[in-house]
C-alpha cells in the first residue's frame, strides 16, 4: 500500500473515527449534566474506567500491538485460518476466566485504584456505589478485549471500517442510557454524594450494553472476510509461540503502562475525595482528568490512529522484508502528514480552552463550574505534540518487532509521568490536581519521543529515520503566524486577550470565528512556506 492509499484508506477511517468521537462528545457531554465534575461524577468515571485499564492488561494491549504483524505474516505464510482459530480460541478462553476472577474480586479491584480518603467513614455512601458500579461495569472486560481481537483480525485482511465504526454503536447505546437517567433522576444536586440502586443498576448495566453491542457488531463481518472460526486445542504452534514472546515483551510494556495510570487514577481521587464533601467542590479529580484527555485524543483517534492503522500491514511488510530505507521513509512521512493537523489543532485547543470547556461541559450539573476543565485542557494540548510523535515512531518499533526496546522505553515514561506527578499534585491546592496531571503527562511523553524517534534511527540507518526537520518547523511557524493573528485579532475586537462570552450562542460564535481566522492563515502560510504535505492531503480528501 504506498503512501497516497494508505492516506486515503486513513481519511475513510478518520471519517467513522469523527462520528465515533462526535457521539463521544454527546456522552461526555451528557455524563457531565446529569453527574457533575467532582466527587459524584468520579465514583462512576472510575467504575467504567477500570475494565478499559484491565483489559488492556489482560490482553488487547498485546493484540493491539503483536497481532497484525504476525496475521500477516501467517497470510503471506498459508497458514492463516489456523493461527486465526489459535488466537481466538486461546484470547478468548484467557478473557472469560480473567473476566470472571476479576468480577468476583470487584471489591479489592477497586482498592487498587482509588485513594484510601474514598474509605473513610464519611464517605462510605460513595464508596458503597463505587463498588456496586464495579460489579456492574467489569464484565466489560471480555466484550472489549473480544472487540480488540476480532477488530485487529479484519484490519489484517485490510478491513478496517467494521472496528471504527462500532463505537459509534456504543456511544449511541450510552447517550439512551444518559438520556434516560437525566429524565428519571435529573440533574444532581450534589458533586459529592453517592448512588441509588437503581441509579448503579441503569448507569453500570447500560454502559455495559454498550460494549457488548459494540463487540457484537463486528462479528457479521468476520465471514465476509473469508474467515471462519473453529475452536482448536492445538494452540502452541511454532507461529504461536512466537506470538506469545513477543506478546511477552508488550505484556510487560502494558503492565508498566497500567501501574502508572492506576497511581494516576489515584492521584487524581485525592483532588475530589481528599476535599470531602465540605470542601468538594474546589478540587478537581479524576472526571475532569479523563475528560479533557477524552476530548483531547478526538484529532489524535481521526488522523494518527486512523492514518496509521491503514499504514501498518505496510509497515509489516517492508519490516519483514527487510525494506529498512522505504519503512524509514514511510514513517517520516506518516509523521509530516500527521503532524499537518495534529500541531494546528492542538494550538486552536490551548488558545481556545476556556470557551470550549464551556461549550462541551457547562450544562446541567456542570453549569457554573465548566472552568475547571480549561487548564486541563491546555496542558493536554501540548502534551498531544509530543504523544503524537511518540506514537508514530512506535508503530515502526513495533513492526521492527523491537519489543525489548519498547519495555525501556515506556518505563522511562512511566517513571517520569508517575514521579512528576506526585511531586507536582503534592506542590500544589487540590483544585489543580488535573492540571498537574496533564503536566506530568506532557512532560513525561516529551521524554518519550526523543527516545523512541532515537531508537528509531538506531535500528533503521544514521539519519534515514530521522523526521523532517524543515517540514516540521514550517508547521510550526504556520501554526504560531496563526495564533498570533487570532491572539491580536481578540485583544482588537474585545480588549481582551482570551475570549469571554456572556451566552452559548456568543460562545459558540466567536469561537467558530476565531477557527476560521486561525485555519485560513495557517494554511495560507503553509502554502507560503510550501508544505508539501498539503498537496498528499488534498489529493486523498478528493479522492473520497
């Protein structure tokens, strides 16, 4: 697949990656107005966080990132059919049993990830739903890591719309259930207290609806591929064996990324719980935390994600024919055309944070308190910089199959995000909590490009691997000419340097105003300064 396909295949799953983020927002938005930003809101956040962390230990971490290369290389190979029924007989035995262990232990899971301030006496109301809300939401462990499985397996075989669109499925299965709660409970009236029966029962099983209709939408397509599943007991062929070793080396990338996000999730209940519910509503915890990095990930999901999911059978390809000069050029690439968008949209975030948290947040529940999300998210827009990058680069490690480098790599993240962000959430008031979070986070993923883009270079030639220095500090140039004239445009118009609208509407406004200001000089100076990414851009865009 050369590069103008595989940037087309991306713009067709960029287009369902949008309607799955778009709903997402709907569901963010949603969660907000009935539940809140503080403490009410976090004791469910965490609840249906804790089976997306699990899971990936559990095995999609692996799928994710092991699976594709070796599909296609056991394609290439003819023995395909039976490393698929392999795999998914042994994931999918491996998912049930952990699923149901887990499930059973909900109450020491739970310990695991919040801060021992949600176990006093005075919020035991809190921690009596966190708990229940568990039971409820856990099982969806093995429906997303069936999904991760199934969904990898058809990107193999160059399917890739299935796995971007069934989200969508699972946002519009949440937005029912939100909807519904608002119109039976309504709105809360505190940010602190804990959860009827019937407010777990409707919020934990109906999100976990969600994720088995998301899971159950995949399986149509899995005959159209030409694949057709049946169980086996003979799992540890030669092939297999080679799955489970590097799967060995991801196991213990994952593990290390999970320990830090679990202290993270923990760092992050000290804002809201260590408040308490006299002071509750000056901290900001692990709600707003996941959030602003929800929204923040929407343009990595459409154009990185997107992009480099239809790049990697590709990228395993040259890797396995030792193609190292076209992988180092292909990778290059993929981060300049990336890169395009990413750097633009992530200086429109920082400069426009407040008017957007107010947009996406300030209803309902969150009327009035939507604030506290703006400094989260502009700390995550720097940090998408730097996680952008890192993520390009780590798409070539893995199809080098350089897993060991991996491992070193992310520990070194992790270290640094977890170290940082305890002395940063310790040197400062609880209602910055999050946005020292996100500090951390932009700092440690700072670390972590220049080792793996270093790394990269290493294993692929002196300077052959190295990104396009020029191209890069033209967008740079484009994307800062861009925030000026918008920063000037604002302080012209209102006297003020930062937009403050008195409605939604005005909000809404001068917001999409100062977009358009912003996209048109950006592009105007990237053709000045003769990005040549554009060209590859608009020539996939028309294609579609």
């Amino acid at each position: 697949m050369t590069v103008e396909r595989e940037a087309r295949a991306g713009v067709r799953m960029a287009l369902a990656t949008t309607a799955a983020r778009l709903t997402g927002y709907g569901r963010s938005i949603l969660l907000v107005a009935a539940l809140g930003n503080g403490l009410h809101a976090d004791v469910f956040a965490i609840a249906n966080t804790i089976p997306n962390l699990l899971v990936v230990l559990l095995g999609a971490g692996v799928v994710n990132a092991v699976l594709v290369p070796q599909l296609v290389r056991a394609h290439r190979s003819g023995d395909g059919p039976e490393y698929v029924n392999q795999v998914i007989t042994l994931f999918g035995a491996v998912l049930l049993a952990a699923t149901v262990a887990v499930t059973l232990a909900a109450p020491l899971v739970l310990r695991a990830f919040v801060t021992t301030a949600l176990t006093r006496p005075e919020l035991a109301d809190q921690y009596r739903s966190a708990v229940a809300l568990a039971f409820c939401c856990l099982p969806q462990i093995f429906f997303y890591g069936v999904f991760a499985l199934l969904g990898q397996i058809l990107n193999s075989r160059g399917v890739f719309g299935p796995m971007m669109w069934a989200p969508v499925l699972n946002n519009l299965v949440a937005i029912g259930v939100l909807a519904t709660y608002l119109g039976t409970f309504g709105t809360s009236t505190t940010r602190c207290g804990g959860y009827s029966d019937g407010q777990v029962l409707l919020l934990g099983l109906g999100t976990t609806l969600g994720v088995v209709v998301q899971c159950a939408a995949l399986v149509p397509y899995l005959r159209r591929a030409g694949i057709h599943y049946r169980p086996t007991l003979r799992l540890l062929s030669p092939r297999m064996r080679t799955t489970l070793r590097l799967g060995g080396w991801t196991i213990a990338v994952v593990l290390t990324n999970q320990v830090v996000y679990a202290g993270i999730v923990r760092l992050a209940t000290s804002g809201t719980a260590g408040a308490g519910c006299a002071g509750g509503s000056a901290g900001t915890g692990y709600t707003i935390y996941s959030s602003a990095y929800l929204l923040i990930m929407a343009p990595h999901a459409v154009v990185t994600v997107s992009l480099m999911t239809a790049s990697l059978p590709g990228l395993a390809l040259l890797a396995s024919s030792d193609d190292r000069h076209e992988l180092a050029a292909r990778l290059t690439s993929a981060l300049r055309l990336v890169m395009l968008a990413i750097v633009p949209v992530s200086v429109l975030l920082a400069l426009l944070s407040p008017s957007v948290a107010d947009l996406v947040w300030g209803y309902g529940t969150g009327t009035g308190s939507s604030q506290l999300f703006a400094p989260t998210l502009a700390c995550f827009a720097v940090a998408l910089l730097f996680f952008t990058a890192h993520y390009v680069a780590l798409r070539g490690l893995y199809a080098l199959e350089a897993n060991r480098v991996i491992l070193g790599i992310q520990a070194v993240i992790g270290v640094v995000d977890l170290g940082l962000a305890v002395v940063l959430v310790g040197a400062t008031d609880r209602a910055l909590t999050a946005p020292a979070l996100a500090t951390a986070y932009a700092v440690a993923y700072a670390v972590g490009s220049a080792l793996s883009w270093s790394a990269l270079r290493r294993r692929l030639g002196v300077g052959s691997a190295r990104p396009a220095a020029g191209t890069l500090t033209r967008i740079g140039l484009s994307a800062a000419l861009a925030a000026i004239i918008c920063l000037l445009a604002v302080r012209l118009t209102t006297g003020q340097w930062v937009l403050s609208p008195t409605s939604k509407a005005d909000a809404l406004l001068l917001t999409a105003a100062e977009v358009a200001v912003f996209g048109s000089v950006f592009l105007a100076a990237a053709r000045t300064l003769r990005v040549p990414e554009l060209r590859v851009l608009a020539t996939a865009l028309r294609r579609q």
